[in-house]
C-alpha cells in the first residue's frame, strides 16, 4: 500500500509546471498589450506635434498676408525674413504682425524650409511631412490676393 503523503507529493509534482507555464502566459501576454500601448502613445505623440505645426505654420501664413497688406506705398512688398515679421518698422508706428518665431515641432532643428518669391521676398513656409507611403508637403502661404 502507498502512503498517502507521497501521494500528494507525487500530484502535486505533475501539477507544478502548471503554475510556471501560466506566469509564462501572463507575462506575453503582458507584453504584447505593452507594445500595442506603445504604438498608441507614439502615434498620438505625432498627432500632436502635427497638429502645432500646422498651427505654427497657419500663423506664419497670416503675418506674412498681414505683412504684405500693411504694405506703405501701391508697392507690397514681402519679408526678407522670418524675424521682419516680428517688429516691421515701415511705417510711423512699428507694427508686430507675428508674437514669437515659432519653431517646427517636426524638425531636430526647428527650422522651416522657406518659400521665396523671385525677388527674395518669403511667401510662406513649408512643411515636409513623412508618413508610411513617403511623404505630404504642406505650404502655408497667404491667399493670393493678399
């Protein structure tokens, strides 16, 4: 006759890998859902920086539209530069068409590519933006008639 302390000993040997096999599980499963967190975090880090650029770039559009408006004389002129629109000194009075430069939340630099007109002048800024199937190019510009 078997004894029955070695009984439970034998069955709760063939029960033992159970427990390890089911941490196993857990911790793939942990994993998996920590990746798929992840992307979701990432892609919405993304969305945002998008989302200030656009901004940023839809304020540049409109100094530079308010930029030319203000123009003295029939001559508009464009910018030269960024910082032109910060505080321009054409008329009697300065005039500040834009708060601050706004850097590109998408670039390592903070640069935008500028846009120029024939003469030199800025028309606008640029934005490249990459994405899975190569890339979109945003221009923020002021309507054609400013």
């Amino acid at each position: 006759m078997v004894k029955p302390h070695r009984m439970r000993r034998a069955a709760r040997r063939r029960h033992a890998g159970f427990t390890y096999l089911w941490v196993l599980i857990a911790v793939a499963l942990l994993g998996v859902g920590l990746v798929a967190l992840t992307e979701l975090w990432v892609a919405s880090g993304q969305r945002t920086r998008v989302a200030q650029a656009d901004w940023a770039g839809e304020q540049y559009a409109r100094a530079i539209g308010s930029y030319v408006e203000q123009s003295p004389g029939a001559a508009r002129s464009f910018p030269r530069r960024l910082e032109d629109l910060l505080e321009d000194r054409r008329g009697p009075t300065p005039r500040r068409h834009l708060r601050q430069l706004y850097a590109n939340p998408l670039s390592s630099d903070g640069s935008w590519t500028l846009l120029r007109a024939g003469d030199g002048g800025l028309v606008g800024v640029r934005l490249l933006l990459p994405d899975g199937r190569g890339a979109r190019d945003y221009v923020y510009a002021p309507p054609r008639g400013a």
